[in-house]
C-alpha cells in the first residue's frame, strides 16, 4: 500500500517516470515520462522534445493552433527534419485558420507535409512521434488553453514498440485515400 501511495503522491507532483511490467505477449514499455497541467505548463514539455527532433516528426493533431508548438515545428522544419503533420477539418473551420496564420506558414514549409482529414468522424489524436524513437500521446490538443490552461496530460514513451504501433497507425491514417493536402483545402482556396 505504501508503494502506490508514495507512486500517487509522485504523480500529483508533476512529471512521474515509470516502468510497466510486461504483459502475456507483450514487451515491457521502457519508460513512460507523464505530466500534467495546469500544474506544468505542457507546452514547454513538447517544445522541448520536438526541438529534439533530428530526423522526423509525425504528428496527429486535432488542433494545432499554439504559438510555441507551431514556432517548435517551423524550427525543426528549418534544421531539415522532415515533419508531416495530419489535421482534422475542423482545424480551417471551427478553428478559424487564417490565410497569414502562423500554421500556414508552417504548412507551407518544404521540409514539411500536411494533410487533411476529408471525411467521416473527427481526427481526434494528439501525438507524435520524433525521430522513430519516443511517442508523445496524450489527452491535451496543441492549443494554449489545452497544453497549459486545461487538466490534460501528456504522456512520453521511449519503448519502440509502442513508437512502431504508432507510426504504423499515422502511415494508415496518411494514406487514407480521402485525405486532403492541407494548403489545398477549400477554407484555404476561399481565403487566397
């Protein structure tokens, strides 16, 4: 009892590392590293592992309006990592994108691609993963209100299955044949 109280306690004071058992057929995962706002500001954590970021980033976003994350991206994007990030439609309706927007400059980056969602139910995922080597998940969108404003969480995980099952899923949900360049999308075209 005294191991889970001293893991709670630890959790509630911020960023906690753990390592999970193994399940029946599955490997143990390595580490998770979970924070939590408002207690920490989770911009900074994503800001911080995205300008780690050497090779790639692949990125799920529902929203992706904050200014730092979008700053952390065009960064990464100039030091030649490839970045593809994948949007919801709501991201250039609800969301109001703007044609002078800061993501559109982003998206508009060659070092960077962009897709749309065309159809059907929300993309609703908020997660990355950099370089093929660590998995950013969790429930906060990338927007100030949900990486630091809200109570969210942000969960990072070295284990490479977990990153592989993710970049498996992101090369499905890429390749979906509805899917829309996100600089072509019909919000976009009106607002030219």
């Amino acid at each position: 009892m005294n191991a889970i109280r001293r893991m709670t306690a630890g959790l509630l004071m911020g960023a906690a590392l753990i390592s999970l058992p193994a399940t029946a057929g599955a490997a143990p995962i390595a580490r998770a590293e979970i924070h939590y706002a408002p207690g920490e500001d989770l911009e900074l954590v994503d800001a911080r592992v995205i300008a780690g970021a050497r090779l790639t980033i692949d990125m799920a976003a529902y929203v992706l309006s904050d200014q730092r994350i979008i700053e952390a991206l065009t960064a990464a994007a100039e030091r030649d990592v490839a970045v593809r990030i994948y949007l919801d439609k709501s991201q250039f309706s609800q969301h109001g994108l703007r044609v002078d927007a800061p993501i559109e400059a982003l998206i508009a980056h060659p070092n960077v691609a962009a897709k749309v969602k065309g159809e059907g139910v929300l993309m609703h995922l908020k997660a990355y993963a950099v370089d093929g080597h660590i998995l950013r998940t969790g429930s906060g969108n990338f927007s100030r209100p949900g990486l630091a404003e809200q109570d969210n969480d942000l969960v990072l995980i070295s284990d490479p299955s977990a990153v592989d099952a993710f970049e498996r899923t992101f090369e499905v949900i890429w390749s979906r044949a509805r899917n829309i360049d996100a600089l072509d999308t019909p919000e976009q075209g009106a607002a030219r």
